[in-house]
C-alpha cells in the first residue's frame, strides 16, 4: 500500500494484479523473453530452480488471484478525503439557531475548528434565508483560517439548502486547529441566515503538514 495516500491501492501492484489475470493458473502462456545463462557445475540446482521451484511459486501466484475470486468481492478504500473510513467521526455542522443579518456587515453563520492531530474532509454545504426573495443580495463567502476557498467567495446565489446540501465541487480538507467560517453579508433588507455543511473528521495518523498526505493515514 502506498503510504501518502492512506488506503489506496499502489499502482504498481494492481498492474500486478492485473498480469496475474492474464496470464492464467497452471500453463505457461508466455515465453520467457529472458533466460539466465548455465552457471557451470551449478547445473543440478538451476535446474532445481527452474523445473521446481518456479512452478511451485507460479502455481501460488496463480492459486492467491483464484482464492481471491472464491472469497468473494473486495474494495479499495478511497482515500480518506474522498470517503470516510470506518474509524472516522461524523460532521454535521448547522447553525442551530437563525442568525440576524445587518446591511453591510459581514456576519459568522457558522464556524467550527478542528481538533489538534485530527484532519477534516467536508463534502456538502447548504444555506438558507428565512426570506428566499433575498437571495442575489446577500453575499456569501466559505473561508478557512480567515482566506476564502477558491471560487466560495462572494457567491451570491443559493448552493444547496439546509434540508438538503449540495456536494461541493472539491472536498474542503482541513489539518488540525485549521477554523472554518461560513460568513454572509446582508444588503438593505433584514434577514436571517442558516448555513449547514458536512463531512467527516479523522484522528491522523501522522502529522507532516508537508503535502504528502500522511496526514490521512488513519491511526
């Protein structure tokens, strides 16, 4: 398994899955492109080796991919950003109460800070005004440790309800102690505000903070 990527399957051996595949159980189905040379006065124990060993070790190459059909399906764990693993905690964070908007102030809906030595994957979000007509007045903007996520700033149309969020189009992935804060901005008329947004929180199994995702690695 790779390691800076939690649960996901390393490349290399499922290309080697894949051969296993093709290449089938008991014959041999490909000549050997490669043959090592005679080793003078070793012939006995390479032809040990070669008429052997080698089909014993092919035949449990063969025989692992066979049970692994027999015993059923198996998955690949995404990774942990992607999809919760079964050690994850739930988040489902909503402002419990409606929140007041003043004209041109920018106004918390919503916060939440992670844990210390935790990492957060956030996946839907959803909004409401308890005036929908308001809407394309008032401001919204999805911010973490006080810097706007890309392309959730200022955003005046509605993306998901409370009921219902809508997935965002990246998960939002936080590190431990990172703040998030939905914040809107109210125009002429008084309104009030609820935000909801949901995800998962993960205890990591390392802490780098050096973008290579060991992060994720689940304890």
């Amino acid at each position: 398994m790779n390691r800076n990527l939690g649960d996901v399957m390393d490349p290399e051996l499922r290309e080697t899955l894949v051969q296993w595949e093709n290449l089938g159980r008991r014959p041999w189905i490909v000549k050997p492109k490669w043959a090592p040379p005679r080793i003078q006065g070793l012939e006995s124990i390479q032809m040990l080796i070669d008429q052997n060993w080698m089909p014993r070790f092919w035949q449990l190459l063969a025989d692992y991919q066979e049970l692994l059909r027999r015993g059923g399906a198996y998955r690949v764990q995404q990774p942990g950003w992607l999809e919760p693993v079964s050690s994850a905690d739930p988040l489902d964070l909503c402002s419990e109460d409606l929140v007041p908007l003043a004209d041109g102030t920018p106004t918390v809906v919503l916060e939440y800070q992670v844990p210390d030595r935790h990492v957060a994957s956030l996946r839907w979000f959803g909004h409401m005004l308890d005036v929908s007509a308001q809407f394309g007045t008032v401001t919204w903007t999805i911010q973490v440790n006080e810097r706007p996520v890309r392309t959730y700033q200022d955003f005046k149309q509605q993306r998901g309800t409370v009921l219902n969020p809508t997935r965002l189009a990246a998960p939002i992935k936080l590190k431990g102690k990172d703040k998030l804060e939905i914040i809107a901005t109210g125009g002429a008329t008084a309104v009030n505000a609820l935000a909801r947004i949901q995800g998962w929180l993960v205890a990591a199994g390392a802490v780098t903070q050096d973008g290579t995702a060991a992060d994720w690695n689940v304890r």
